[in-house]
C-alpha cells in the first residue's frame, strides 16, 4: 500500500472552508479512480499547516492518479489560501486498536535514517515502539509511512482526544526518543492535529 500527502501552509481563517471542501469535492471527485483506498485530513489550526493524505492499493495506482489529482490538489490549495507540498510514501506499517471517534487527535512524527537502515528502522518500530504507544492514554491507531529512496519516514499515532493526547505527550516522548536512538533515527519535526476527515480504509499491516 502507498499514500501521497499534500502538505498545505493555510490560512487559520480558510482552513474551515478547506475543511469542507475536501469533504464535499475532493472525496467524491477521487473516489472512483482506480487503486484509491481512502483519505485523511490533519489540522493544525494554531500553525495553519494541514496534510491531506490519500492511500493507493499499489505505488502503479498511485502514479496513474497523478494527472487527474493534480488539478484537484491545486484548487484545494486555492481555497485553503496557501502553498502546497506533496511527498510519496510506502505505508510500512498500519496498527489499529479501534476506529477513529469524533474529537479525535493525531501526533506525527518526521523521522530521517540511513536509507539503507530502512528496514530496520521499520522493524524496531513495529517490535519495540509499536508496543509501547499501545500502551499510552487514548491509543487508537499508528502507521509508519516510508520513503526507501531517501531514508524519511513518518510515524503517526491517532489518540481518542486532544486530552488524551495532552496528557501523554510526556511519555510519547520518552518512547521516541528511545525509538530513535535504537534506529539510528534522527527526528527532524513533531507535529499535533486535529483530525478532521478520517476516512482511510487501509487494513491492518502490523
């Protein structure tokens, strides 16, 4: 399974509006292009970055989509009021405990190793880190997405609530560094969202 994400730089007074865009034209306007698995929308209002990340069934699914979600992408951008940029990644590792509620909040992680350290790094994270952010307040869900090529990887681990999320953002970050310093990892950004659409249906990949 692949993922393209379209990180955009939005204004905090059109990100509403971007909000309802990508639920009301962006979802229906992709749904039907082949290999396309399903959508997330994170949201950082205080910042204004939001990271719109779609899923393919095959990294050939997703460069076919490329041409038809450009102009999508871009007019998404337009309306969110701010630049874009967009990564691709293979999605190493999907966890799920329970489906998303409303209300629900994700920390991410940018992460950077030797590519040819990849592997590995994606092995301590399902033996070693994995265990343990199940184990911390809220859990709901984590995925490791990867770029092989260069050595960047992102984690991202959904809890039920901003609380949640608030009140274990001290052992979330013992465990990363511990995570890290195991895979030779260097953590280049951290992240806290809102996630406002949740609708990926990638299955389990742990």
């Amino acid at each position: 399974m692949y993922a393209r994400s379209t990180t955009i730089q939005a204004r905090a007074s059109s990100i509403d509006g971007g909000i309802a865009h990508v639920r009301d034209e962006v979802m229906p306007a992709i749904q039907g292009i082949e290999g396309y698995v399903g959508l997330s929308l994170l949201v950082d209002r205080q910042s204004g970055r939001c990271i719109a990340t779609s899923a393919w069934q095959s990294a050939e699914a997703m460069a076919a989509s490329e041409e038809q979600i450009r102009s999508i992408r871009n007019r998404a951008a337009e309306i969110f009021g701010g630049s874009l940029q967009v990564e691709q990644w293979e999605i190493a590792i999907l966890h799920r405990d329970h489906r998303s509620r409303e209300g629900a909040c994700v920390r991410a992680t940018w992460l950077q190793v030797e590519p040819a350290q990849v592997d590995r790094a994606i092995d301590i994270y399902r033996l070693s880190s994995l265990p343990g952010m199940e184990n911390l307040e809220g859990f709901c869900s984590a995925s490791l997405l990867v770029d092989r090529a260069s050595g960047r990887a992102v984690s991202s681990v959904t809890y039920d609530s901003l609380e949640a999320m608030d009140r274990n953002r001290e052992q979330a970050g013992t465990l990363r560094a511990a995570g890290a310093q195991e895979a030779g990892a260097q953590v280049l950004d951290v992240g806290e969202f809102e996630l406002a659409i949740a609708h990926l249906r990638v299955p389990e990949m742990a």
